[in-house]
C-alpha cells in the first residue's frame, strides 16, 4: 500500500516537473497543468495539516515534497538554459553599441553596467543582454550566445559546457524520499 500511495504523490510532481521543461517552448500542457495542480494542493493540504497538528508526518512530508519541488523547477531552468545554450546556441562576435546602466541607492551600489545591446557580425543588433557583473563599455567587442529558437535569452560569453544533472537529480531523489514518507503515514489520513 506505501508505494502504491508514495506513488500517488510522486507522480503528480514528476509529471509537472517534466511538463514545465518539456513544454517550455510550446506553452504548458493538460498532464502539465494537472501535476502541476495536485502537487501545489498536495503541498498546502501539507502546511494545513502542519498548523493543526504539530507532529503530522504526512503534513511535513507533503510540505516537504512542494518546498523540493519549487527548488527543482527554479535551479532546474538554469540547468535547463545551459544545455540547451551547449547544444544549440550559436556564438557569434559583436561589439557593444549601448550600455544601460543603472543604480541602487537603496543598497549603496553606484552606477553599473546592467545589460548591453550588441552588434553582431551578421549585422543584427541583440538588445538587452544582461552583463552579470561583467561591466563591458562602448566599442567593446564581445562574443554572445544566442538560441536560434529564442527559448533562452541570449548571454555574452562563448558556448557553455553541457549542463550538470547531479542538483536535478537529488532533488528528485529527495521528492521521492518525501512521497514515501507520505505513503508510510497513511494510516493518519
């Protein structure tokens, strides 16, 4: 009964996870969409039935299994971003035509280049590259990364190395730790 039941909250969280890359590009599917829902409902029934009851294991697996699964999608778009850069993105060179620079006060940090817009040498302008704490000036020439697709916002710099899976792939061992957890505490529901 555990397994068939971890594998109740499981799947849900594997299914949206792999509709939100999957489906990226395309817009977000109907399995998508359904995972999606039952892991965000599966997690709250988890942080309500924590405020009820302070030792509910299934409350804290649930939670659990939500609070991992949000980790995975946001680091997994970088993961995501760096293959799909390595496979297709195409380097080219360019020289930097305009700098946006901006500040916060708020934080005492002075003025920075923040994103550059880059002429490339087929003629095209990229606008609005970020510059991730690279502070490129006017005439700079630069290489920049662009996805033929448009999927992954074009960066400076050349081709990156493939993409590590080791952080997606622990996380989902940890999502399926949490769902076995949930499946042993259903004697509770």
């Amino acid at each position: 009964m555990v397994p068939v039941v971890a594998a109740c909250w499981l799947a849900p969280a594997v299914l949206s996870t792999w509709g939100v890359f999957a489906l990226r590009e395309h817009g977000l599917g109907g399995p998508a969409a359904v995972g999606f829902g039952v892991i965000v409902l599966g997690g709250l029934a988890g942080v309500v039935r924590l405020f009820r009851n302070d030792a509910d294991q299934t409350g804290a697996a649930l939670f659990c299994l939500l609070a991992t699964w949000i980790i995975l999608v946001v680091s997994g778009f970088n993961v995501q971003d760096q293959q799909l850069l390595h496979e297709r993105g195409v380097v080219s060179d360019g020289e930097v035509v305009r700098t946006v620079v901006t500040s916060d006060p708020m934080a005492g940090q002075g003025s920075a280049v923040t994103a550059v817009d880059v002429l490339l040498a087929d003629g095209t302008t990229v606008s609005g590259i970020g510059t991730r704490g690279d502070r490129p000036a006017l005439g700079d020439r630069l290489q920049v990364i662009v996805d033929p697709r448009g999927t992954v916002a074009p960066r400076l710099g050349p081709r990156p190395d493939g993409a590590d899976p080791t952080v997606p792939v622990l996380l989902l061992v940890v999502m399926a730790g949490c769902a076995l957890v949930a499946g042993a505490a259903v004697d509770e529901l």
